[in-house]
C-alpha cells in the first residue's frame, strides 16, 4: 500500500512540476489581454463615430 501510495505522489510531483505547456498558458493570457483591449478600444471607438456622424447629419439637415 505503501509502495502504491509513493508511486502516486512521485506521479503527482512530476505533474506539478512539468513545464511543458507553461509557455502556451502564457500566450493564451497575452492574446486575451490583447483582444480585452481592443474589444474596449473598439466600443470607444465606435461610440466617438456614431456621436460624428450623427452631428453631420444633423448639420446636413439642418443646411438644406
């Protein structure tokens, strides 16, 4: 029983202590932050050029 539980915690060891896909954790975290930003550079955006075309067209109605 021993032996049995020794084997599980060197296998659980070897697990914790792997690296392998640490650098794929890592991009994945970069390319969320990347996309959160634009997601909310974008709606900034978005906001500022509905509020510009919104005033030429009034002062376009408003002209003619």
């Amino acid at each position: 029983m021993n032996k049995i539980l020794f084997s599980l915690l060197v296998n659980i060891q070897r697990l914790v202590n792997r690296e392998e896909g640490q650098d794929l954790v890592e991009y994945a975290l970069v390319a969320a932050l990347i996309a959160f930003g634009a997601v909310t550079a974008m709606r900034h955006l978005s906001a500022e050029i509905n509020t510009a075309f919104n005033t030429i067209s009034s002062d376009l109605s408003t002209s003619l």
